[in-house]
C-alpha cells in the first residue's frame, strides 16, 4: 500500500480544524506531546494536550525547539507566531486520536491488539521476539497504552510493516470504544483480568466488558474462560475464538508444569492432543504470560513443535533505563534492551535531565528502524544528539559506523560489541553520565557491567516514575498558583540525593528542602541551580551557604543577628526564611520575639525575607484538627505582623503532606511535600493514589537443615521446634534493618512467599524460616515493594515509615528507574 502524505493541510481536514492557518508548507511525520522529547522538528505536529499539566503553556519551548505545527483548542493562542501552522479544536485529545485512527484505516495489515490487568507490555513485547523472524513489525513502544499513549504507537504504521502489535490499557468506563477505533484489531488477546485497580468501574463484570470493546470487530480473539467471567462462548467478541486455560477444557489446556531449574516444563492438550513446551521462567506471571503466547503461536496456525522451538528463546523484557553508580565517578544510565528513535529520545531526554558531570556519552548500536534510509535515520539521531548537548559519541555496529561523517562531535566507532570491550582498557571514562543504549542482540549489558560498580546483593531499587506520579498527585490537589517544596532532606528520606533532585528540578518544583549545608553542597555540586532552604544553618557553615547560594532558615533571635552578623555590609537582600512556632515547639520565633526580629531585619539592608513559615505537629490526625485550625489562626497573625512590620510581603507556607489533602485552606503560597513523594500519607487511607517507590532486595547465601534440638545465629534465640530449613540473606542491621526484626517479628517476600525471621538479627545478614519452601543459593528476597510494604515494616516494630525508609544505610547501593 503506497504512502500517504500528511500535509498539514489534509491534517486540518482530518481532524475537523475550526480554524487553521497554513503559513508555511509542512509534511508531519511526528506528533509530539512533549516539548522536550522532539526527535525532528520540522516533520513534528505539536498536540498541546489539557493532560496533568495544560500543554498550551509549553508551546513556547516546542516553538524554541524548532516546532513550527501546532493543534490547540485555546483561541487565545491562535497565531501567537506568525511563522507557525495552527490548527484550532475543541478537543486536542481527540484529534491525536482522530488522526491515528485516520492513519490506521489506510493500512490493511493484521494488527494484535492486547489487553488486560497485567501482563500487556510482556505479551506485547515476547510475541515480538516470536514473530520478528516472519514478519516486519510495528509494535507500541514500551507500554504505551492510554488514550495518549496508543495513537502515538499506532501513527508508527508505515507501508513496509506487516504485522501490528499494540496494547491497550483503560482505567474507567467508555475508554475502549476509542482506543478500538484506532488500533482496529484483527487479533484480539485478553490477558487476565486481576482484582486490583477496580475503581473507576462499578464490578468486575462492568471492567470486563469494556476492556472487551477491544475486540469487537476482531477475527480471532484468544482469551482464557477463567478471566471472562462466565460469559457464555456465543456472547464474547471475535469471529472465530480459541481458548487457552489452567483448570478447563480449552483448546490449548495446561495438564501440569513443572518447574526445572529456572524454567518451566509444561504439558497441554492440543484439541485433543498432548503437547509440550519450555519456558525459560519459572515465576507464576511469566509462566501465564508464557501460556498466553503460546496459545497464540498456536492460534495463527504455527505446529506444536515449532511453536516449541521458538518459546525456549524467550528473553526477559526490561522497558526501564536505570540509573547507577558507574566507575571513576561517573553516573551510567543503562538501556540496554531496545533501540528504536522513540525510546532513544525518551533516554537522552532522561540523560539531559541529569546535571552532576558536565560531560555526557552515547554509547549507541546500530538501531532497527524501518520506513527511513540509513542516511535519513543516522542524519535524524545525530541532529537529536547536537540537540542535546551530548559531547561524545562511541557507535557500535556497521550501520552507524558507515554514517560516521553525520555526526557532529568526539566520536569512536566499532563494528560489534567484542570489538568496543577488547578496546576498553585503553578508553577513558571519569567524571561523566554515560547513557549505554543498544538493541537487544548487542548485548550492551556486558558493556554496562564493565562501566558501573559492583553492587553487592542488597539492592534499593528507586523507582522515578513513581515518585514523578506521586508530586503529580498533590500538585493535582494544589488550588492555582501554589508553589511546591519539596522536602529532600536526609538524603531525599533514604531515596537519594542529585538523583531525586534532579528529577524535580526536571518537573520544575520550585524549591528544594534540606537539613544541612552539607547536603545543599552537594546538591549545588551536582548541578542543581533551584533555590535550596537549609533548615539547621549552622554558624560553622555560614560562609560555604552563601558561596553556593543556599537559603538559610532562620528559627530564633540568636541565629538570625549571627547570620546578619555574618554578611558583609555590601551585601544586599540576601534570601532568608523565617520560621515561625504556632504549636511544635520545635524551632521558631514565637510572639514574644517579634519586636527584637522586626528590629534587627528593618536595621539590616542585608537580608530579605522570602518566606515565613511554620510547621504542623499533627495535621494528618483528625483528633488533632481542633489544633490544626489553632496552628494555622496564629500563623496567619504572626506572619501579618512580620509583614506590617517589615512594609513587604513574603511567600507563606504550613502545610507538610498530610495538611495538602486534609486542610486544603491552608495551601497559602507555598506547600512543603516530604513522605508523599515517597509513597506515604497518613492522611490518606492506604496511601490511596499513591505510587510505591522504593523496592528493597537482598539474596539468599546459604540454605541450612536444622534439626528441633539445633539453636540458629547470636545469643542462640532462633529455634524452630520441629526442625527444619532456615536461608540466610544478605541483610543486617547495619544496612538498616533494625534488630527488632528479629525473632519472627519481621518477614520477607522469599520467591514471592512470606518467610519469617529466626533468631536475632546480625550486622550484615539474618536468617529466615523457608521450612517446606523451595529455595536455594542466589534467589531474590524481597525486604519490601507494594504487596510487603513499608507501612507494614513499620507497624511490626512500632515506629513509622519515615524512620524506616532513612534507616536505610548508605552502604546499601540505590539503582534508579525511569521509564
Ligand atoms: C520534614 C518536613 C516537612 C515534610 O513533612 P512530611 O510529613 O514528610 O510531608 C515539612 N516541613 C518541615 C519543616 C519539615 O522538617
């Protein structure tokens, strides 16, 4: 099928323009939702989306990026450049979609559209790795399933792909009928249906039934009559359907599995036939994911064997960059699992968000992009490289070292990954943010593992798109105009340092939050330029506060004339905050101090109050509102007096996590977010809304038989009455887990099964009770994540999650995750 062109003109029809202003010719081969993320402005479509934040405020960095194409349903910015196309609607969103739907019907291929509560992206991505040998495949790109997510994958179609594979995810009513009309399945798979996330939908069956709209004009729809709910064969979707199931009869129904080693043997009846297969996993999701596949293999008419054949290849899916801690001080960002223009953009764009080194490295394989030319595809990844800043270049493969000439800057080529490792001793990495990027079969993870640091076996896996969610979830709730602190003292609570903040300096927070000067030092030496509150200003540290341009808070008479003191005469309007005590009785000026800190800031031109402030000692306890309300009244009449006194106004702010949902008058200028951005608030039942950000793992070392009478570890506590096997793990309490745990107190997720603490907790490891579990040398344990979770920990040993998350020793490395 020949190409269609999209000139902004017919772009205008499409999608119903209202009105629309063609200043200059354009052919749009890219719709764009972020300013940030423009892989090539001239061919780029602006959709300035009302999403979490109103898309018409960006365009002026998409305009400075180079877009000159814009869709917005804001008349007001209608021509804002007269050298830019503009195409007016009512309802961005559904343009996006109205588009990708347009572009979907002009392609006659077969196209696997999948839903379901888990499970998407693996299906997604695993049945790519089974078909890519026989078709040329056009897929979503990571897990890109929204209302957003799935027009963007579905414009991708281009007139070489033969086979779709696009999944869709809907988190409420009347969602799929959209999402349907543009990917237009002819293959249909349900993955399961799970209990969780069930609001937003009034049943189980309601759930079902719209995430069955999918399919509705598919077919060939593959499903398991365990997740449908007892609706009868007859009333599911799909003109010809085929079952798979673990208890019922089914076309392809599983008899047994049996797990060997890390992987699974399992057998099936085959429309009335015994097969047999290997997948390479053993856990329960990946052994469904896995049977799902296979139906499908079978489905589309593959034999048993060859579908056996092609299942023991399956590789492990991994859509995140992580961020670690690499050799000679630099930072490594590895990517390691899929080269496409999409998800290079999405990486540099997370590169550029870093700031601690000054020098940032591509190291990048030949990418698989099909529809564009070699001189095409490598011109747009060097122009996309220039754009941000990245100072040197190392290219990996025959494709990208034929194009050595397009690129701008330091580069080094080699024609495969042997090559660029026997060369390694020579190379020079110190002091810079790698991001190491390559197609699959590259296998760029034997690079990343010679550029980071060894990471013993305890693990805090951090998780950004969480904590991203997590500020998006109270900015939510902010009325116009809030600014947000956010709260990264203690070392971000145990998350991490340049890191966090750089993350919400990317998300344009308006303050940062500290201790300590140390911790503002570092911070500043990392790059972070934001303005950073230092909330015990020591004398000690006055000098190296003004030298990296931290703001001090100052909490009584005696700090606040040592640091007026402490600056020279010349100075002018230096940034303080002032902190007042309505009720903590921690720090801060109370009534009394007024008359000597109005005396002390009118005689002195050298500082400038940018803010008062004071602090909640309950505002997530509804017994304690009464109180609350009293805190907030003195605040209000202590910061007017300053004000009075002082003939200028200054930012207020009180409220600290909890306050921001429960006491939603008392937003004032400012808002202080701390233990939200990590997942936690007291305020809120179940952290509902709230993102799990923080994973901790360790692993087992040693698996022991221990007999009734045999005592286990310290002070010989440990017993276990009937005998049995214990599994030691790499975890004490010098990495943060308290030795309170101990004694069946604490548990940990072994193989995803509860597993309790025996005997007493040592420094560096402890032993669990795995009796009648299978387990052995090297297997994951998980300390917490979002089914054992932080608040759980924490109400075992009768503290709260703050103190357990800053438990967390430093020696135990942070892995950053980003999507
Ligand atoms: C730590 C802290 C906060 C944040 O409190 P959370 O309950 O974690 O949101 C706010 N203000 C001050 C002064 C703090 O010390």
């Amino acid at each position: 099928m020949s190409s269609t062109n999209y000139s902004i003109q017919l772009i205008a029809e499409i999608i119903k323009a209202k009105d629309f202003t063609a200043q200059q010719p354009s052919e749009i081969t890219s719709l764009v939702i972020d300013s940030r993320r423009v892989a090539d402005p001239e061919g780029s479509l602006f959709f300035a989306l009302m999403a979490q934040r109103n898309g018409h405020g960006f365009l002026a960095d998409a305009y400075a990026n180079g877009i000159r194409n814009f869709v917005i349903s804001e008349p007001d910015y209608f021509k804002i450049y007269p050298d830019a196309n503009f195409l007016l609607v009512d309802d961005v969103l559904k343009s996006l979609q109205q588009l990708a739907a347009f572009k979907r019907s002009r392609h006659s291929l077969p196209v696997i559209g999948i839903t379901g509560s888990n499970g998407k992206t693996v299906v997604k991505e695993w049945l790519y790795q089974l078909l890519a040998v026989d078709f040329n495949i056009i897929r979503s790109p990571k897990s890109f399933n929204s209302q957003i997510g799935v027009p963007l994958s579905v414009w991708q179609i281009e007139p070489e792909h033969t086979l779709g594979i696009f999944e869709a995810g809907i988190s409420t009513v009347s969602e799929m009928e959209a999402l349907e009309g543009i990917i237009q399945p002819t293959i249909g798979i349900l993955t399961n249906i799970g209990e969780a996330h069930a609001e937003g939908f009034s049943s189980s069956l309601e759930k079902l039934q719209e995430k069955l709209k999918l399919f509705l004009h598919s077919d060939l729809f593959i499903y398991a009559p365990e997740y449908t709910l007892g609706i009868v064969e007859n009333d599911l979707p799909g003109k010809t359907r085929f079952s798979w199931s673990m208890q019922h009869p089914a076309d392809l129904q599983v008899l047994f599995i049996e797990p060997i080693e890390h992987k699974s043997y399992i057998r099936a009846n085959f429309r009335g036939k015994e097969i047999e297969c290997l997948i390479p996993f053993s856990d329960r999701a990946s052994v469904e994911n896995g049977v799902i596949c296979w139906a499908t293999l079978l489905a589309l008419g593959y034999t048993p064997e060859e579908a056996d054949l092609r299942l023991e290849t399956l590789a492990l899916v991994s859509m995140r960059l992580e961020l670690k801690t690499g050799i000679n001080q630099c930072s490594v960002i590895d990517d390691s699992y899929s080269a496409d223009i999409s998800s290079l953009a999405i990486a540099l764009d997370f590169l550029n968000q870093q700031n601690q080194h000054l020098q940032k490295t591509v190291i990048l394989s030949d990418l698989y992009e099909t529809g564009k030319s070699r001189q095409v595809l490598y011109g747009e990844i060097a122009a996309l490289l220039k754009q941000k800043n990245i100072g040197r270049l190392i290219g990996i493969g025959p494709e990208i070292s034929a194009c050595a000439s397009l690129f701008e800057m330091e580069t080094s080529f080699y024609q495969d990954t042997p090559d660029f490792i026997n060369d390694f001793p020579t190379q020079h990495f110190s002091n810079e943010t790698i991001l190491v990027k390559g197609a699959r079969r590259f296998e760029f993870s034997r690079i990343s593992k010679l550029l980071t640091q060894k990471i013993h076996d305890t693990v805090m896996e951090i998780d950004l798109n969480a904590l991203a969610g997590n500020l998006h979830f109270y900015k939510a709730r902010l009325k116009p105009g809030v600014k947000v602190m956010a709260m990264v003292k203690a070392f971000s609570y145990g998350s991490g340092s340049f890191e966090i903040a750089n993350l919400l300096q990317y998300h344009k927070v308006d303050y940062l939050a500290v201790a300590y000067a140390d911790e503002g030092i570092a911070l500043r030496k990392a790059g972070i330029t934001m303005p950073i509150m230092v909330m015990s200003p020591e004398p000690f540290a006055f000098e190296a506060i003004v030298k990296y341009k931290l703001e001090p808070e100052l909490y009584n008479p005696e700090i606040l004339t040592a640091f007026a003191g402490f600056l020279p005469a010349s100075t002018i309007g230096y940034p303080v905050h002032l902190k007042i005590d309505t009720g903590m009785h921690r720090l801060g000026f109370e009534e009394p101090d007024l008359p000597e800190l109005l005396s002390v800031l009118t005689a002195s031109r050298q500082l400038k109050v940018i803010s008062a402030f004071s602090h909640f000692a309950a505002s997530e306890d509804e017994r304690h509102d009464e109180f609350t309300k009293i805190q907030i009244n003195r605040f209000i009449e202590i910061s007017n007096k300053i004000s009075l006194g002082l003939g200028y106004a200054f930012m207020r702010h009180i409220s600290n996590t909890s306050a921001i949902t429960r006491h939603p008058d008392a937003q004032f200028d400012m808002v202080r977010i701390g233990i939200g951005l990590y997942g936690f608030d007291a305020g809120l039942k179940g952290n509902r809304g709230l993102h799990t950000v923080a994973v901790l793992k360790t692993t087992v070392t040693q698996v022991k038989q221990v007999s009734a009478q045999e005592t286990i570890g310290y002070g010989r506590r440990g017993l276990l009455p009937q005998g049995g096997q214990i599994a030691t793990v790499k975890i004490g309490y010098a990495d943060g887990y308290r030795r309170s745990f101990g004694n069946g107190i604490g548990k940990m997720l072994v193989n995803g099964k509860p597993a309790a603490t025996v005997g007493s907790i040592a420094m560096d490891m402890c032993m669990l009770d795995v009796t009648g579990m299978e387990v052995k040398t090297g297997d994951e344990v998980v300390v917490f994540n979002d089914v054992l979770t932080i608040a759980m920990l924490a109400s075992q040993i009768d503290t709260i999650p703050y103190e357990i998350l800053t438990n967390i020793s430093q020696r135990v490395k942070r892995v950053y995750f980003y999507e």
